[in-house]
C-alpha cells in the first residue's frame, strides 16, 4: 500500500475574482461553524446566529451601537493598513490607543463648568499626539538599534496598561469616588458631539468615515503614499528608486499610532466619560483581524470593521439572553480569521494530493 501525501503547489496566476470573494467566503465558513458551536451547546443555531447577526442591526438605537462600537475599530485598523502595506508589523495598536486615552483623558481632566466647547479639539489633539508618542518609541527602536518592532509594540501594550492603572488608582483617582479605581466623571463641555440627540452615536463615526476616504486618496492618490507600498512590497527595489525606509518607518508608525491614539480620546471623552482600568477593550487587537479582513484597504475595512462590532454586540448579546460564555466573542474573531488565512491560501496554493 502506497502512502498518499498531500502538499500545496502554487498556482501560476492567483484569481482576482477569489482574492476579492475570499473575505465573503471566510464569513460563510464563520456562521457554519458558529451554528455547529451553538448546535453543541444546546442552543438554537438559529436563535444563537440571529443574536450575532439580527439583533445589532434591527433597529436605530442598535444600528448606533453597532456604530459606537465600529468607530475605534474602523481608525485603528486604517492606521494598521498603512504598517501593514509598509511591511511594518505594528501590533501594539492596543497600548497607542491607552495612551491617547490617557493623554485625551488628562485634558479632559483639566475643564471645569465654565470650560468652553472648544475643549473637545485639545482632547482629540492630545490623543492623537499620545498615539503617536508611543508609536514613537516602537519606530525609534527600531531604527537606531533594529530591535524588532513586533515585540517592541507588543511589549509597550502591558506598559501602557500599568501606567493606566498607576494613574487611576493613583494621581488621577477621584476623591470623591468611594475609593473606586476611576477618575471623576468628565465635565459636559468635554463630551464628544452626538449626531442624533437620546443615542450614543457621535461625530467619532464621521472622522473615523473621512479617514477612511483621506487614507484611500493617500494610498492611491500620492506619490508618498506609492513610496511607502514600494518599500513594503519589493524593499530592494525600494532602495534603487531611492525611497527612504527610515522615512517609510516613520511615517507609518506616526500615522498608525496618531490613528490609534485618536480613536482612545474619542472613546474615553465619548461613550466612557471618564478613566478607568477597564479602557482596554482589545480594540487594538480586533483591528489587525478587522484589517487583514478588509484587505488593508479603506473601504473594505470599513465593512469589516462593521462585522467585527456585530461580534462584540453579540457575544454580549449571547451572554446575557442565551447564558453564554463572554469569551464567545473572541471565538468568533479568532474563527473568521482563520477561515480568511485558509481562503487566502487556497488561492494562492492548490492542494495536490500524491501516491
């Protein structure tokens, strides 16, 4: 008896319809094998997908939820769009995105009652300059003394997580807070606009929305945006044309970290209202699958940005109507992923099985 063995072999030319169907598929793939999971643990399938899929959708006050929600993915993945075509594998979006919630935070802590509208600018601002401070950090090691920026980004994460808390149960802590590890609620002149009146909504989804439109006609439009794809692409090619790569390193750590941190201050002076140690929500995380979903281009992460807010609204959605675990979120985030690399690679390879 012969011993079959099964390998890949790369296709000649990869489909341009699959590379664009291959995220579609991946979501197909997704609700099958979510309806299995459901099916295993006593649930309705169909109840348990509706949940995921209906019931953040089916009305408006749940649409601006799904908005709320969709808002810090859809910037942080943009900023990560813009590493991940440079070939810069940022994956601390996480800790730019604290602290720009801490820098927004801090001052939005600085208003008092009689503080003017014009606050809401100095906090987005200071987020965005927090981001970009500690993505700082990650372009600076690695470029003066080629330290890895995965780990470095990475490892900044708990970093800025400890530095949240020291600042919550610490400086920051509300004396009047019975002894609760969160600053003072944020003034009214501090809060983030709303676009519709009695719904959470706000004005973080039309700058998360332009962003997208600005970032596709930096990507497409400009030369310093082709410069930043070349070097990501072909490096050596990169290097003969005469594109720097320290610029390209540096431009797309600032833009991601500005992004990320934007999207913190948008979030802390928005939907949460004051600093607590429960900021982090692993948006930075989400987004690299929101990224790669949406094939690191604007559009198509704005789509998937929406889908992975349908996961967060469910599995909450799931735990509290259906008695699931909260960690079901994370099952689904972790599943479309995988079907998308495995999608990916079926278009890429072709499996050929051997006698």
């Amino acid at each position: 008896m012969g011993h079959a063995m099964i390998s890949l072999e790369a296709r000649p030319i990869a489909s341009k319809f699959w590379g664009i169907a291959s995220p579609l598929l991946a979501i197909v793939v997704t609700v099958a094998v979510g309806a299995l999971i459901f099916a295993a643990m006593g649930k309705d399938p169909v109840r348990g997908l509706g949940v995921f899929f209906w019931e953040p959708i089916k009305s408006t006050y749940a649409l601006s939820e799904l908005a709320v929600k969709a808002t810090p993915l859809i910037l942080i993945a943009l900023g990560l769009a813009v590493c991940f075509r440079s070939n810069v594998w940022n994956i601390g979006a996480e800790g730019q995105y604290l602290l720009g919630a801490l820098f927004g935070g801090g001052v939005a802590l600085t208003a008092s009652a009689d503080t003017g509208r014009w606050i809401v600018l100095a906090i987005l601002l200071a987020g965005v300059v927090g981001g970009m401070c500690w993505a700082a950090i990650v372009a600076l090691l690695r470029d003066r003394f080629n330290a890895n920026e995965i780990l470095v980004s990475l490892m900044l994460v708990y970093v800025a997580t400890f530095l949240l808390t020291y600042m919550v149960y610490g400086p920051w802590k509300d004396p009047m807070g019975f002894n609760f590890p969160q600053t003072k609620t944020f003034e009214k002149a501090t809060q983030i606009p709303r676009i519709i009146d009695g719904l959470r909504m706000n004005i973080g989804l039309i700058i998360a929305l332009a962003s997208a439109a600005l970032l596709w006609v930096f990507l497409f439009r400009t030369f310093r945006g082709y410069q930043l794809q070349v070097g990501g692409i072909a490096p050596a090619a990169a290097r003969y044309a005469g594109f720097s790569s320290r610029g390209a390193l540096w431009t797309a750590l600032l833009i991601s970290g500005g992004a990320a941190g934007l999207a913190g201050a948008l979030e802390v002076a928005g939907p949460i209202g004051q600093l607590t140690p429960y900021v982090p929500a692993g948006y930075g995380f989400a987004a690299i699958i929101v990224a790669f979903v949406g094939r690191l281009h604007p559009v198509g992460i704005v789509f998937a940005a929406i889908l992975m807010s349908m996961f967060y609204i469910g599995g909450e959605l799931a735990q509290s109507r259906l008695g699931m675990p909260k960690s079901l979120t994370g099952v689904f985030q972790g599943l479309l992923l995988f079907a998308l690399l495995a999608c990916d690679t079926l278009i890429a390879y072709r499996v050929r099985v051997k006698k």
